[in-house]
C-alpha cells in the first residue's frame, strides 16, 4: 500500500469513527425523549432501553389537552410564539438600525456605544431576574409578555449589533457614498442597500434571537402566572413539582414544542450560511 | 439593487473608511443618526441601567454578604461554579475548534453530519435538559438501563453523586452548546484564504503543521473573544444546573446563579439572592473589559 | 423584494406591539376588587371547587374577585418577589406556607393581623392550629394571629401489602413500636432479595430538597424525645442532653439503613414525588408521606385503594406510649399593602365557617385534613369506616395528639426548614463519613447562628 492509500484509509476509519461518535453523542437525548413519550406511564418507570409497546397516546393527551397540568397547552404556545416572533423582529430592527448608525454613519461617539451595550453582559442575565421583577411592576407590564419580550430584547441586542457590525465590514462604504451622491437619505440607503446585503446575518440572528426566547425559562417564569399566559417551558417545569410524574406527556410536550424551532433552523439554515461570522465573509 | 459581495478580506472595507470620513456628515444625517439610535438607547436605559441599577442597590447591604459567606453551602458552591467555567467552556470551545476542522471537509456525508450534529441547538433547552435529567436518573434512566441489560451491573449515580452530578451538568451544557460554537468557528475558518494553506502544502506542511502555523494564529483573536463570551454566558446558566441535577446532591452542585435564586425565593431573602450573584463580580468586571479591548483591537486588525 | 419584506416587518412590529398592550388587560385594580391567589390543589375538582365558591361569593357579596390559581412554590416565589417590590395581592391561600414564609413575614411585619378573622372561629379550630396561627411580629413586638388555619397534614406510612405477604407476613405482623416498625421492613427486604427481588424495604427520601426528608426527620425527633428543641416561646434548646440525644439517634436510625442498603441510593436526591413513583413502581416496600395522597392517587382502581395499600400512622415510641403527631397547618394570609383589607377579611371570614371549609376539603379527598373537630363530628365522610385510610388522616391529624411545627414559636426554624439543615446532616453522614454525633453539632452549630438573627 503506498503512503498515500495509506493515509487515505486511516482517514477514512478517522472519519467513520468519529462520525459514529458525534452520532451518538448528537443522538442519544434525542431518541431518550422521543423514547420517553412513547411509553406507558408503568413503563416510564422501568428498565426497558426500546419502548415495549411503543404509542402515541401521550402526543394525543398533549393535542386535546386532556391533562390537567396540560390544559391550555395551545395557549402557553401561542404565548411562546408570539414572544418568540416579536423578540426576533424587535432585535433585527433595532440591533440593525444602531449597528448601521454606529458603523456606516460614523457617528463620533459609535464606540461608545457598541461599548455600553456590552456592558448588558456585565451581569449575566439570570443574575437581574429579581430586580426586572420589580421593575417590570414599576413599568405596569406586570403578567404581560412584553415584559419577557423586553427582557430578551435587551440581552440578545447586544450580541446582533456586535454580529451585524462583524458582518458589515465586509460591504464597502463606497456603495454608502455612491447612494448618498445620488441623493439618497439614511433609511433609504438603510433599507435598499445595507438590509439586502446584510441577509444571511439578518437571518442568522433572527434564528438566535428566536431560539433565544423559545429557551427562556426563568424570565417566564417569573414575570408571568396563571396558566393561559405563561409560556410551555414554564408550564412543563410545574410537571416537576406534584404527586404524579407523567414523564411520557411532559417529554411528549417538549417535543412539540421543540419542533417549530427547528423547523425553522432547518428552514432558514442556507439563508444564514456565513451570516453568524465574527470576521470576514467569504461567499 | 444588484450588488456582488466579492471581497476577500474585510482589510479592504476599511481602507474606504478614510475617504468617507473626509465626506462628512450632512445635518439632516445627524437627525436620522439620532432616530435611529434612540429605540437602542431607550431600551438600554430602561432596561439595562435600572435593573442594574436596582440590582446593585439590593446587594449592597453588608449583612448580606455576612449571612452569604457563613453559609456553608456558598464555598462549594464557587468551587462549582469556577469548574464548570473551567470544563464547560474551556473543553466545549476546545471540541468545537477541532470539529470545525472535520465540517470544513467536502461532501454529502459531511452536510448531513452537521445537519444532524447542529440539532442540540436548535432543541429548546428546557426539553434537552428535562431529557438528560430523565437519561441520567439513576434508576430509570436510560443509561443505566443500557448499562443494565448490557453488563448486569448497576450503572454509576450520575445524579446521585456530588462528583457525576457536576460532570453530567457540564455534559449537558457542552451537549447544547457546542454546536453553536461549532458553527461560529466554522464560519471564521471559512474565512481564511485558501491560498494561504496552499502556500503550506507547497512548503510541505502536514496537517498538523498547518493547524498550528495558519489556522490557529488567524483563529486566536476570534477564539479569545469566543472564550470570554461563552465565560459570562455561562457564569449566568441557571437551566442547565436546575433542570439536570436540581442543585443536589445535598445542594452540592449549586452554581452562583442558581444558588442566587434559591437564596432568594427558596430562603425568601432577595437581598441576598443578589448578593450571591454579586460575588461573581470579581471576575465579570475584568472579563467584559477585556471583551471590550479584544472587540476594538480586532475592528482594526482583522 | 426584500426591501418590501423588511419596510412590512417594521411596521408589522409596530403593530404588534400596538395590538399587544391592547391585547393583554393590565390587573385592573379597580376599587374593591380582590386579587386572590390560591394554591393549585392536585385534582381538578378541587380548583373547580374554589372557583365556583369564589364565583358564589361575588354574587353574594356584589364584589369582584381576581383569582389566580398557580402551583405552591409559584405562589410562595411570586409572593416573596411581589413583597420586594410591594406589588401584593390581597388573599393568598398558601399550602407550604408555614415553613418558610409565614412565621418570617409576619415577624417582619409584612402581613395584616387576621386576628377578627381567627376570632370569629375560635372556639371551632383545633389547639394545634390556633398555635400555628400565632405569631411573632418584631417591628410590633407582639403576638398575634397573621395566618388563618385552613387545613392540616402530618405524616402517615404506606405498605403494600402484597409484598408483605410475598415475604411471607400478614398486616398485622407490623410491629406498633417506632424501633420495631421501621427494623421489620428491613427483614422484608431481607426475605424479597432471597426470593430475587431487587425491592427496597425503606423508601423514605433523604435529598436536601423540598419538605419529604425534613418531615420524617422531625416526627422521628419527636418519637425520640425531641419536641423541645425550640420552646413555645422561641427560644433554640438545642443544647439540651435529651433534645441532642434524640437529634443524634434520629440522624443514626435514618442514616444507618441508607448505609446498609435497604434505602434506595437515589434517594439523597428524591423530590416529593420521587417515593411516590418509587412506591407505584413496586420498588420500595413502604414509604412515609405527609398526606395519604399515595393511596387517594389510586382512589380509581378499588383492589389497590381498599387492600393492596395499606396505610399506618406513626407508630408508638418505643416505651409503648403514644407519640404525638408533627401538624403542618396551611395558612391563608393577607400580605400588608393589600389596598382592600376588610373586603379580604370578609371573603377569609366567610370561606372558614365549618360548612364551607368541609365542602372544599373534601373536594381534596381528604389529602389534606380540617382544623376543625367539629367538620369530623358533623359529616360522616371523615370518619367512613369503608376508607381504610381517611380514617387513619383524620386520627393522625385531629383527633390523636399532635403538636405544631417549631416555626410558629420563632421564624428561625423556618430558614433551619428551608437551608435544609438536618437533610444536610444526613448528607454528612452518608456522603462526607461524618459521625451522628458530628453532623448532629455541625447542624447545631448552623442552627445557632441562624436564630442569632432572630432576638427579639
């Protein structure tokens, strides 16, 4: 065998294993889950690996919503949707509206503020769960999804105005200079030429920002109550906290509430290729 | 508008800046700078300033601080913390370096890989962990079945035991996290110019040379600034500590953030909530500083 | 046609926002209207039951009530959140309140004095529960109802009675002595593994989390002499020789077992329902609970409810004698910032006459006890001799003897309950090699601090 075929068989082993490996890794929780809400509830607390009798009467107790912890399931998906579509459209607006002011519209004091939004991870935002409960009271958003979608506004803006000025060195300020010859004002060169050209970086943070929200428990949990208007991670945690522990419904609902996340990961994935970059861009 | 996007290196983007700086600013401009800031600057002051603000002002009673350190659950519970800032993030972005390296590879097989391998991500993350915590349970979990049915024997406590119990939170947070991270890295490779790892096949490079002489040198700024960020994400992760392992063992595997919500609303002090996650200052304060030096050296070089 | 898309997304978010506030009613708190939080009962007919009871005192009353019905430790975090920031409802109807909240709020003169509410029952609630109700306010520096009692729990044991009889035992072959009782499950274990059963005889939760471990903890305390630890004036009695010795034995009856393996390992790490689904799952062969809530989850299959479960109380002391039973009492409170107090009192007043409060308890399927002797004399519910295992409750929690938890004589006790300071113990002894005699000083050593920052 010459070196090279040589090389070339390791390689492929190399990759055969490895693929085996991040297979299984990437895999295993996920087949525990679909797994899980295809048992009976005896089974649930059994040694089986594969589920004996598999069913899907787990999925139909979380359609009819014929559990008592699962009553407004529909609700609380809604609320997760509507927060989760406002948080990504509110981050894409105004992250790129002050990433576009800081960086093409060279206002002397941009650092300043590209600084200052950093300073938003200064604490963690787990850390100021208790303080933006007091003050979403003082803001009169009390049980009111604004609240949760302020919060994650504020914590995901930052990172976009960072991505979208990472993404933006990339197009020349001379299309900038030759729209303003033309006489075109700030939104219009705003909206016809840095809008369409950021795409893929619009995409991938509006994913971000969505997956974002879609996993925010704690915020939910606190600046929210009563069953109709929380969202289903917060509904899901009080499964926790009871006599019964229907494992196969609670799983069976995290798997419909994690299929319109990825359905749109996987639907927008080729829009955002290159988008997530943190300097420079190539095709 | 059609406009191609064929530029190499960004480098050129910025060799424009000086000529429009020398245009200037029209007055009418200024306004629309103004508008287009405020949304951002209103949501900064009402909800970054106040909150912090408030926060601040809630931990700042010294009682406290006196109450947090005589808690015998708090020493642990740095420890907790320091080690998975230490494993979470140093060995996840670590595998996501290296697995960049493998997805940057052409073919079928690998797109699929990385479709199938980007699903912790995009999975929220209260169903990953509820799944992990029910995976790991030492009874009926899934592995221990799998150890079970295999080999007869009782498989290890991973939720049981102070020691797994850490561990299995780590794994949790890399299982999600790191294809994120992943990605990140991928995209900046992607950026690298081809040219420069032919020049290294030329000069007769193997593919650990090339690695550590190309990949890792343009790679470093953008892995350094990849630390620091995952560092204060994850210094703030309270779902992946209280859905896996709930905090026990015995309160064993606490992390400030979530030993801060439990001294809060568990102890029913917030004072002191505050003040538990106050303790992390120390290392925030520089880490974000230095985040912000990193950010403005790397607008000017890359 | 993406400029369109984006010129349509940004004003697609301004009227979504628009529409949202508008879409969601801010908590009107017009005058006179009730915001009322419960706590979420485990079937559904219990929420039903409040609510139709909360409709029926609107029409009476011509007020309006604002109910909100969430799972305990929502209310309580909500409740500790809205204190800070001095957002309050009027009525909140806490289940675990007594542990941690209650005694603390009312020594910081952060609820209403209920004592008009308390009075108008008095001669009806129980001695026990007229204790509990009673607390401390330090700002005042007086005594006084802040709590109204509304039901009780203390702690029973469940059996299944096939697995005794698999190891060859018959149901009354349970000793009646604490020593006894609790050795006799490890000889079933014994006789079940021989068979090649892996079943543990012991399922009692031992994890520093939620309130199963510290329940069994302070009734074995009180089985083995320890009832004074805190004295009905508030002062810590840890340093007694008799409260010490039944702390250490306590901590070395529960440890010891675990050690040797007739407790389930995953039991350090048990939440509340971790030995229910333990018991279900036939893996244990007993298991203590606060509420017969283990048979009552089984009310609908009758071989199981009537034989297959059997529930005791707690058994005698060892010298034969009666032990008394620990009594949590759940509270109803009215948090100090309510703006409509004496609308709150009225609905509390109303919903604690005894006809009421049995119609609403027993919607609960007697999980949860009244307070009240006269509700178990009058209806002939509580004292079924069909239900084997009500009639256990209500002896348990009414009619044997009982004292009350340790909080109500000083707020301190509730942070020991909640920094879960004996499970810690435990923990010592099973994880860290500690002695009893060590853990139980390293325990008394945190307790003394803890009451350092309560002196009157």
């Amino acid at each position: 065998m010459t070196a090279q075929r040589r090389h070339r068989v390791v390689d492929s082993i190399g990759v055969s294993v490895l693929s085996a490996v991040l297979l299984v890794w990437t895999l295993l929780p996920i087949y525990n889950i679909i797994r899980v809400s295809m048992q009976e509830k005896e089974e649930v607390l059994s040694t089986s690996v594969y589920p004996i009798a598999p069913s899907p009467h787990a999925f139909s107790v979380v359609f009819r919503q014929a559990f008592w912890l699962l009553e407004t399931f529909w609700n609380q998906m809604g609320n997760s949707f509507f927060i989760g579509v406002g948080v990504a459209l509110l981050t894409l607006a105004i992250g790129s509206l002050t990433s576009f002011t800081i960086s093409r519209m060279r206002i002397r004091s941009g650092w300043m503020l590209t600084n200052a939004a950093l300073l938003t991870y200064v604490i963690p935002m787990s850390f100021l769960a208790i303080p933006f409960y007091g003050i979403m009271g003082k803001y009169g958003l009390t049980n009111n999804p604004l609240a949760v979608i302020a919060v994650e506004v504020t914590f995901a803006t930052p990172y976009a105005i960072f991505i979208f000025q990472q993404y933006g060195a990339s197009i020349p300020l001379e299309l900038d200079e030759a729209a303003r010859i033309d006489g075109a004002s700030p939104p219009q060169i705003f909206f016809r030429i840095y809008l369409p050209l950021m795409a893929p970086a619009l995409v991938a943070i509006g994913t971000y920002a969505l997956l974002l929200s879609w996993n925010e428990y704690l915020y939910a949990f606190l600046l929210l109550s009563g069953g109709k208007v929380v969202t289903v991670p917060v509904a899901l945690g009080k499964f926790l906290v009871g006599d019964e522990a229907p494992w196969n419904y609670l799983m069976a609902a995290a798997i419909i509430y994690a299929i319109p996340p990825l359905l749109i990961y996987y639907g927008f994935r080729r829009k955002m290729s290159g988008g997530l970059t943190m300097g420079g861009v190539k095709g | 508008m059609a406009v191609t996007t064929m530029i190499d290196s960004p480098a050129a983007a910025t060799r424009t800046a000086p000529r429009a700086r020398r245009r200037g600013t029209f007055g009418a401009d200024k306004l629309w700078a103004l508008a287009f800031v405020t949304p951002y600057v209103a949501i900064f002051v009402a909800f970054v300033i106040y909150p912090i603000g408030y926060g601040l002002w809630l931990g700042s009673d010294p009682a406290s601080y006196r109450a947090l350190f005589s808690d015998p659950v708090y020493p642990r519970t740095v420890v907790n913390t320091l080690l998975y800032l230490l494993f979470g993030v140093n060995l996840k972005l670590l595998l996501a370096l290296l697995l960049s390296g493998f997805f940057m590879r052409k073919g079928w097989w690998t797109k699929f890989l990385l479709l199938v391998f980007m699903l912790p991500w995009a999975m929220p993350a209260l169903s990953s962990y509820l799944s992990i915590n029910w995976m790991l349970n030492g009874q009926w979990g899934l592995i221990n079945n799998l150890i079970w049915q295999v080999a007869q024997v009782d498989g290890p406590p991973w939720l049981d035991n102070s020691g797994f119990a850490m561990g299995s939170v780590i794994y949790g947070h890399i299982w999600k996290w790191l294809p994120f991270w992943t990605l990140i890295f991928l995209a900046g490779r992607m950026a690298i110019s081809v040219e420069l790892y032919e020049a290294a096949d030329v000069d007769g490079a193997s593919r650990l040379q090339k690695f550590t002489h190309v990949t890792v040198p343009l790679m470093a700024g953008m892995y350094l600034v990849c630390t620091m960020l995952s560092t204060i994400w994850a210094l703030g992760d309270f779902n992946a500590v209280r859905f896996i392992s709930g905090g026990g063992p015995a309160l064993s595997t606490h992390v400030l953030a979530t030993l801060g919500i439990r001294n809060a609303f568990e102890l029913g002090d917030p004072k002191l909530g505050m003040a538990t996650v106050l303790t992390a200052l120390p290392l925030l304060i520089p880490l974000v500083i230095l985040l912000m030096r990193q950010l403005r050296r790397s607008e000017v070089t890359i | 046609m993406k400029l369109i898309s984006r010129r349509q997304a940004l004003g697609g978010v301004g009227a979504a926002v628009a529409a949202g506030t508008g879409l969601m009613p801010r908590r009107a708190k017009a005058a006179g209207e009730l915001t009322v939080w419960w706590t979420q009962g485990f079937y559904k007919a219990e929420n039903d039951a409040v609510i139709a009871w909360m409709a029926d005192w609107e029409k009476r009353n011509n007020a309006k009530v604002n109910l909100t019905i969430m799972n305990g430790p929502d209310v309580i975090t909500k409740l500790i959140a809205g204190m800070q920031v001095g957002d309050v409802p009027d009525v909140v109807h806490t289940v675990t309140g007594d542990r941690f909240l209650v005694p603390r709020a009312a020594w910081n003169d952060q609820l209403e004095d209920v004592s008009e509410v308390v009075e108008s029952q008095k001669a009806e609630f129980t001695e026990t529960a007229l204790i509990s109700a009673r607390l401390y306010n330090a700002k005042q520096k007086k005594y006084s109802y802040y709590g109204v009692p509304t039901k009780g729990s203390s702690l029973m044991n469940s059996v299944w009675l096939p697995l005794l009889e698999e190891a060859g035992f018959a149901a009354t072959d349970m000793p009646g002595t604490q020593d006894k009782f609790y050795d006799f499950f490890q000889t079933v274990q014994d006789k079940l593994r021989s068979k090649g059963k892996r079943i543990f005889g012991l399922g009692y939760s031992m994890a520093a989390k939620e309130a199963d471990a510290g329940n069994l903890f302070h009734q074995f305390l009180v089985s083995y002499g320890g009832v004074g630890i805190v004295t009905p004036d508030g002062k810590l009695n840890i340093d007694d020789p008799a409260v010490r010795q039944a702390a250490t034995t306590t901590l070395e009856r529960l440890t010891t077992p675990f050690k040797k393996g007739y407790v389930p390992p995953g039991a350090i790490n048990w939440g509340d329902v971790d030995n229910n689904n333990a018991f279900f799952a036939r893996q244990i062969v007993m298991t203590p609970n606060a509420t017969i809530s283990i048979a009552a989850a089984q009310m609908d299959k009758p071989d199981l409810y009537y034989k297959e479960i059997i529930t005791r109380g707690i058994p005698m002391g060892n010298d034969g004698k009666p032990v008394a039973s620990v009594l949590a009492i759940s509270p109803t409170i009215i948090p100090k910032g309510s703006k409509n107090v004496d609308a709150a009192k009225a609905l509390l007043r109303d919903f604690i006459q005894p006809a009421n409060m049995n119609a609403y308890l027993k919607e609960t399927r007697a999980r949860y006890l009244p307070v009240m002797a006269s509700i178990v004399k009058n209806d002939p519910y509580w004292t079924d001799p069909k239900d084997p295992h009500r009639q256990v409750a209500v002896d348990m929690g009414l009619t044997k003897p009982t004292v009350p938890w340790w909080m109500s004589y000083n707020p301190a006790y509730s942070a020991v309950l909640s920094e879960q300071i004996w499970p810690q113990a435990e923990a010592n002894i099973t994880q860290r090699n500690m002695t009893p005699e060590q853990a139980t000083e390293e325990a008394a050593k945190r307790i003394k601090q803890l009451f350092e920052q309560y002196q009157k």
